[in-house]
C-alpha cells in the first residue's frame, strides 16, 4: 500500500479552472486614466481659448464706443477742416483709452475722411480699433 491514499474518483478531474476575471487589468486602467486625460486636457484648453476671446471682444467693443464718441464729438465741432492729428484720452469702462484722429483730404473739397484709431497704449503703438466715417463741410446757416 503506498503511504498516500488517493481517491479513485478523483483520478480522471481536469485540473482547475481560473476564476473568471472580475475587474479591469492594469492595461485597461492605464489606457483609460489617458484617454480621460487627453479629454481633460482638450476641454481645458478650449476653456481657456473662448476665456481669452470674451476680453478681447471686450476690449474692442469699449475701443469701437470710445471711437464712436470721438465721431459725434467731431459731427458736432463747426471747425473746417477737422484737425488733423489730434490726440485725446477718453475714461471708459474703469480704464483710460487713447484716441488719435487722423484727417484724410478726398476728391471732395467739402468732403474730408477721418480716421480714429483707439487703443490702450500710451504712446499710439498699437490700437485696438480703427473707425472711419467721411465728415462733410458745414452748410453756412443763414
């Protein structure tokens, strides 16, 4: 007799069989923390562009209004011609905008294109925008 005692109905059992899998393997938690980073990171971003473009579009529709101003300030002047390269600030929206005319003569002699580039910089290096309107020679009253 041996000194091992083994069953006879055991003799013929397949060996067995793994547990069937209950979770995600390291593989697929790893590829799926990257692909919500990659989301993450693209929502991000768009964030931040349409963040970026609401203040510019800001700054230029305060510029296009200080413009604006100057433009009725200069419908209501009688001086003929309007005078050429004139600078002036404007307090708008908390902050101080600065404002250059520029007088174009056209083929018009009672006709006459002004030109108003506002922008934020002191010293005129850059504007945020730039209006144009014709301004016509006042009719003499009589």
């Amino acid at each position: 007799m041996s000194a091992f005692n083994v069953d006879a109905s055991t003799k013929n059992v397949a060996p067995a069989t793994p547990r069937q899998q209950s979770g995600l393997t390291l593989l697929e938690v790893m590829v799926a923390l990257l692909i919500f980073a990659l989301t993450g990171t693209a929502v991000l971003k768009a964030a931040g562009e349409h963040l970026s473009s609401v203040g510019q579009i800001e700054s230029v529709t305060f510029a296009n209004w200080v413009a604006s101003n100057r433009l009725n300030q200069l419908q209501l002047d009688t001086t003929w011609p309007p005078k050429n390269n004139l600078k002036g600030t404007m307090e708008m929206a908390d902050r101080t905008w600065y404002w250059q005319q520029t007088v174009t003569k056209t083929n018009d002699n009672d006709l006459r294109s002004v030109t108003i580039s506002v922008g934020e910089d002191e010293s005129y290096g850059s504007s945020v925008t730039s209006v144009t309107t014709f301004v016509a020679k006042p009719t003499a009253e009589n």
